[in-house]
C-alpha cells in the first residue's frame, strides 16, 4: 500500500453502488496484520484477527463472502497427490511468506483485472499494477502510477488520499520503488509522415517534406542530445580498451560453449519439472534445490504441493497444457533469520556459513532445478520451530555422509522421460560437457576472471551498438527518409503526383481527404466505380472505410451491395499491391482486412428510412460504435462532395449530398438526447 498526504481519510465519503470502497482505512492497520492480506475477485473478506474496528474495514466488490480457509492442520501422509489442506503457517509468520520478489509489505493481492487504470475510483485504488501497452503487459511506470494515484482524494475537501494496490504476482523491492517513487515520463516528439500531409506540402512552393523533418521539434530534441550521446560513445569505448584478455579468441569460443550448455540445462530442467513428469517425484521429505530470480536456496525439504488455478489472461507459471492451473510446492527451506514476529520483508536464503532459520515457502513447480534421490523423515507437525529446526539438522547429516554431493534422480533411468527431443537434449549436454573439460582455456588458473572480463567486454560493446544506432538516428533519421522516399515512390505510380514531384488532378482529389484512407478514396472516386451506383450503395460502401473494428456478426450482403463490395476490394488491393512493390512495410492481406463490410447492411437499412431501433438488431455491434461511425460517414460524405467538385463531376456530387440528407437524421445527430 502507498498513501499520499492529500486527503482527510475522516472526511472520506463513499457513494452508494460503487464496486470499491475505501471507508477510512488505514495502511498502518494493513501493515500490523499478521499474516497476508488477500482479496478475491471483488469479494468482502472481514478478518476479525487484525483489529480493524467497524469502521475501519475495508468493503470490496459485490458484498460476496469468499469461501472461509481450510483449518491448520499437520500436513498429509506420503503419497498423498492433492491435499485440500495447506501447510500450517509459522508461529512467527514467515512460513507462508513468499520467494524473495515478492508483493511488498502491506500490498494487497490475488487479483487479476487488466484495465485498472480505466477504473481508478475517487479513493485512488490501483486495480493492477501491469498494463497493457498495445503490445505486451509491462509493469506501470512512474508517471503512470503518478498519474492514477493523483485521484485519490477530492479537490479542495480531502488533505489525504489513500492508494491500495492490488499485487496478482511477484514484484521485487527495486521495480516497486521505481514505479511509486519515480520521475514522471519524459515528453518525447514524434513525427509520423502521411500521404495527405506530403501532397500537401508538395502543393506548396518553396517547401518540401524534408525541409518540415529538419525543422521539427522532434530533430530538435535529436540535435540536442548529440553531444551527451558522443561523450558516452567514448567514454564507453575508452572502458573497452582498458579491458585486456590473455587469450581473447579461446575466451570467446569457452564463453560460447558454457552459454549452449547452460540454455540446454534451463530447457532440460523445463522438461523435468513438466507436472507430467515431476509429479510421481513430489513426495514429503524428498530433497530438493530451489533456485528462483537468480537466488540461490540450496537444499530443502518438500512438505506437500497442491493445484492452483491461474485466470486465463495471467502471465507467468506452468500452465498444465492449457488448462489454466499451476502446481505449487510447499518446501521447507534455509532462511536468513528475522528479526521478529512481523519483521517486513520477504524470507531471503541464509548467507554462507549462516545459522539458518528453517521456513516453509510455497514455490512454483518451474523453480526447482534438482530432484534428490534422498528423503528424511518428517515429523506431521512442523509448525512448531522445534521439528523445523530437527529437519534442518537432518538435512546438514545427510549432506555430511555425501561428501560428493547428493544422489540426484536420473531423468531417464529414475523419472522415465524417454521422449525423443528430451533424449537428443541429453547427448547434447554431454557433448557439451566433454567438449568443455577439454577446452584449452579449462586449464586456465585464471579462468572465472577472465571469463568475467570477457562479459563486460560484451556488455561494453551492446552499449557501444547502441549508442552508435541513437547517434545515427540523431545526426539523420535514415529511417524516416526512407518511408518518404517509398511513399513518394508510391504517389508517382498511383498517378497522384508527376516524376518532377507535382501533385496532379488525382492528387489534388487525395488532399481533400483526412478522415480515413486518401489513396483508397481517391482511388474509388477516379476509377468511376461509384457513377452507376445509387446514393444509398454509395455510402454503404464508404461504410467500409470508417468501420474497422472487430465483430462476430456473418456478413450475409444484399444481392445490391455485393458487387459494389467486390469492386471496392479490388481497390483496395490495388492499393496494397502498389505500397507493397514500392518496398514499403506492409502486410497486404491484413491492409485489406482492415476495411470490414460489417455496417454495409446496417448503413443501407438506415439510408432506406429505417428507426434506429431496428437498425440496432441486425448486429451485434454496439450502439455508440454505430453511431461514431456514421458520424464519421457524413464527415467522409462532405470531403467526398468537396472533391468531387473539384474534378468537375457535378452528378457525383449531387450523389453524395443526397447521401448526407438521408443520412443526417433522427437520434444519431441529435444535439442532445436531453432535447
């Protein structure tokens, strides 16, 4: 949890409905709980161990009770598959702590909703501490955390606000302060070339597009960072030449090898821990080695394991062939000591030569890198620090009698993998292996040193790549000249302009457009597709081009619009086929996916006379998508007049304004719904 001194949580006032409500909690009140605080999919959990008052709770969601936690319990006998019971928790409460990049302290967690910055009531809750990016789930940054948590509290009625993140994964302590302690996104410039912008900087004399690109505040901010970008580059190549390698090609070629073997390893280990594979294996007091976020924890003791069902859109864990569950294990293992009972932070490995303190930690299947063919006696109740700590002293015997380290469970002689691809992975670890051992530079006394230098040599020059790519981009933006050069390319042989860079008649028609694709526009106006259709065609096919979002709905056209369909497709993918020869990034098939005859039948309902009632049957599609886009349809319409007056095509135009009179009518413009 994090609060901000904006609002006067005894002044807060909820209104009655809303799916989150913060009624004077305290995050103090959270930090104190012994124990995690846990909500569940919008339900209420009231716990009356952590000594909030009545007033003080905090209501989430529907008002739905979640199903009460199983009763502590010692954990079950071997060979037991899928308990429904979890082990006890410590007496001290770090036995059901998590690994180490956990939630922070007092961060409230388990729920999975994507669109929380969509959702920030006024008493600043942060549904997700990820969001979507149009590309990949990322964690927020600072000034997207600034900019959700300034709603906590009210203008001028609240001195504090308080903000409740709600954690569905693990998170480590420096990624949490960077997002709730860090700067504000910088404000970069961007500048983005389109076919009506050239055609119309072509029109003008005197100017070009590159003169707009040199001018813009975009090379303005390049410019500036020359300077700041040369100082690094030679700073970065003044490291690079103070490292020196004894052997420099032996050190590559053995830092190659390792790398091979070591991804071979990881993708081994994957197979291993397969539930598939690794279940048979999971029994009380098998020795295990956890390994997780570069953390090493050595050798525990496995106490139990259970299913646990993830939401389909969560990230990370094993899924179980897609069914959306993961399997965790309940693992005894060495820790550094804690300070005392509620000491923040979560449970670390013990450091070398440490006394540890012994703790049971749940761990995702994927985290144990090794199985032992070893198991020790366990006693049934181990929420006592007693029988912890003669567990820990069963697994130091045991490593004692092994001097050569544990007996590890083969994968093929004691798991059983006999898959094909799992076998060749095998031989080729051993290959590796051998090929390693007799490596020149294995003999090497210097060997873990220099192989060291060797990875700053590498880290120097990805920086040095880089650097060098910015200052190429800052000095002339290759990039962006070339899509000029390809889209000017692609005006001369669409006929939009001549080979001396003059706009022509068809170009002149494309400058009219701004409110969808020009060169397709253009492209219809000029091949006379529209002459023979009538004014209600006409503008079921231009539906096409505003229309463009995704819909369930089986397009099955009149016998009227399916020609008109089929020649504004071949259009279409004249279009795409001319941007694409002109060496263009392109995907033709998804360009011409892109315009959806989905409102053809919807718009030419409308154009007949039909209530917008009945329109609103024939799909799917919502009511305000409907009416933005024929909105958009009568701005499309009035550009499509312009430049059909402009080429002198009088009854083209009287076409297109009897399509804006029967399609600017009723509910649809209506200044207001209120009127």
């Amino acid at each position: 949890g994090h609060q901000q001194d904006r609002a006067d949580d005894h002044g807060a006032q909820v209104r009655p409905g809303d799916r989150v409500q913060l009624q004077q909690a305290r995050v103090r009140d959270l930090r104190d709980v012994p124990g995690q605080a846990r909500l569940h999919d919008g339900r209420r959990e009231e716990d009356d161990r952590r000594g909030l008052q009545q007033r003080d709770r905090l209501a989430l969601g529907r008002g739905q009770d979640p199903p009460a936690d199983p009763p502590d319990g010692p954990p079950p006998e071997a060979g037991h598959r899928d308990p429904p019971r979890r082990p006890p928790p410590d007496p001290q409460g770090a036995d059901r702590d998590t690994v180490p990049g956990g939630p922070p302290q007092g961060a409230l967690r388990d729920r999975d909703l994507r669109h929380g910055a969509q959702h920030a009531r006024e008493d600043g809750g942060l549904h997700e501490r990820a969001e979507v990016d149009g590309t990949d789930f990322r964690v927020v940054s600072g000034g997207e955390y600034i900019q959700m948590s300034g709603r906590a509290g009210r203008r001028g009625l609240d001195k504090r606000g308080i903000v409740i993140m709600m954690m569905d994964e693990s998170l480590d302590p420096a990624g949490a302060k960077e997002m709730i302690k860090g700067h504000s996104d910088p404000l970069n410039s961007s500048f983005h070339l389109g076919y009506n912008m050239v055609l119309n900087l072509m029109r003008v004399e005197g100017t070009t597009p590159e003169t707009l690109m040199r001018h813009s505040f975009r090379q303005y901010q390049q410019a500036r960072a020359l300077p700041a970008l040369q100082a690094r580059l030679e700073a970065l190549r003044a490291r690079r030449a103070a490292v020196a390698l004894d052997d420099p090609r032996a050190t590559a070629e053995f830092h190659h090898l390792e790398g091979q073997r070591r991804r071979a390893v990881l993708r081994m280990r994957g197979a291993v821990t397969e539930p598939i594979n690794a279940l048979p294996f999971l029994n009380p007091g098998r020795l295990v080695r956890v390994e997780h976020g570069g953390a090493r924890w050595g050798w525990g003791v496995l106490v139990n394991f259970r299913k646990k069902r993830v939401p389909p859109a969560a990230r990370g864990g094993v899924s179980v062939r897609g069914t959306g569950e993961v399997y965790i294990v309940d693992a005894l293992l060495p820790c550094e000591p804690r300070a005392g009972r509620g000491a923040p932070g979560p449970p670390r490995p013990v450091a070398k030569g440490g006394r540890p303190e012994y703790v049971v930690i749940p761990v995702e299947l994927k985290h144990i890198s090794s199985f032992s063919a070893v198991r020790v006696y366990i006693p049934k109740d181990i929420r006592s620090a007693k029988n912890r700590e003669s567990v820990g002293k069963a697994i130091k015997e045991v490593s004692k009698r092994f001097k050569d380290g544990l007996p590890l469970l083969d994968p093929v002689e004691d798991m059983k993998i006999k898959d094909k691809s799992f076998l060749k992975l095998v031989r080729k670890i051993e290959s590796l292996e051998n090929r390693l051992k007799d490596h020149k530079f294995a003999k090497s006394k210097n060997r873990r040193a220099q192989l060291r230098l060797y990875e700053k040599c590498l880290k120097l020059e990805e920086e040095m790549k880089k650097t060098e790519a910015e200052l190429t981009s800052c000095m002339e933006d290759v990039k962006l000249k070339e899509t000029l050069k390809g889209m000017s390319r692609v005006l001369r042989r669409l006929g939009h302009a001549t080979a001396d860079n003059v706009v022509a008649l068809k170009g002149r028609v494309a400058c009219e457009i701004s409110s969808c694709d020009e060169l397709v526009v253009s492209e219809i106006i000029l091949s006379n597709m529209l002459n023979d259709l009538t004014a209600e065609q006409v503008v079921a096919v231009l539906s096409c081009l505003v229309f463009q979002e995704r819909t369930d709905d089986v397009v099955n056209l009149k016998n009227e619009l399916q020609k008109p369909l089929r020649d504004f497709q071949g259009c279409v993918t004249r279009v795409a086929q001319v941007i694409q020869d002109a060496r263009l990034e392109i995907d033709v098939e998804e360009y011409k996916k892109k315009f959806k005859p989905a409102l053809m039948d919807i718009v030419y309902a409308w154009m007949k006379g039909a209530k917008f009632a009945d329109i609103c049957k024939l799909t799917d599609i919502f009511e305000g998508t409907i009416i933005r886009c024929i909105r958009r349809l009568e701005e499309l319409l009035r550009q499509m007049t312009s430049a059909a007056k402009l080429i002198g095509n009088s009854e083209l135009e009287a076409k297109f304004q009897e399509g804006i009179s029967k399609l600017k009518r009723d509910i649809i413009f209506a200044a207001s719904l209120y009127l």
